[in-house]
C-alpha cells in the first residue's frame, strides 16, 4: 500500500472528509486530490503534519507498521502538538530559565522515584 492509499484509509476511517484535511493540515486541496488521481504522494515536508492530523506514528503512516516489535530499534523522536496538554507544557517549560528547568527535572524524577516505592 501507497502512503496516499495509506492517508485516504485513515481518513475513510475516521470519517474525516478530504476538504477536513485539507484545512487541517494546510494542504491545498488540489494537492490531495493528486495523491488519489495520480497515485503520487505527499512531500517530506508534510509528513509530521499529516500524523499528527490523522493521529498516527511516521512509521505507521510510512509503513504500515507500528515500528515496534523485534526487528526495529525504538524511536527517540516524539512528535508532540503543541496545542495539545503537553505540548504546552514543553512549551512552558521551554520558556524557563535554566535554573527552573532544573527543578521542574528534580521534581519529576522526585516523583517518579515516589511512584517506584509504591
């Protein structure tokens, strides 16, 4: 399966129309439509976005696989919308002066380490 026969799967899915997408991702509609007329597919560029939009990993969208199990290696990337709890508090958190991140990083480990004994 293609990434665009990928993208209109997950959109049939989750019953989003194509018009949806295209002002939730900022990709022209005419761009999208391409995809399933002319079986091309999306620029790099626009990839995290489509993810992000349609709530799935680049490695599910990529390849149509979760991207974990045996044979691949775990992802140290994140994509985190903004908009959403937290990537605002990223945000906050990136925002403070090092010496409060510090903190926030002592606190968190604090609770975690308080999390274990439980």
């Amino acid at each position: 399966m293609t990434i665009s026969e990928r993208i209109f799967e997950l959109l049939r899915q989750r019953k989003m129309s194509q018009k949806e997408f295209s002002e939730r991702t900022g990709i022209a509609q005419s761009s999208i439509s391409d995809w399933k007329r002319k079986k091309t597919n999306p620029v790099s560029e626009k990839i995290l976005i489509i993810c992000e939009v349609l709530s799935v990993t680049p490695y599910e969208l990529l390849g149509g696989t979760e991207g974990e199990g045996l044979r691949s290696n775990p992802s140290e990337v994140m994509v985190i919308s903004k908009e959403s709890e937290i990537g605002g508090l990223v945000m906050d958190y990136l925002r403070m002066d090092k010496s409060f991140q510090g903190r926030i990083l002592g606190y968190a480990k604090a609770l975690q380490e308080t999390q274990k004994k439980e």
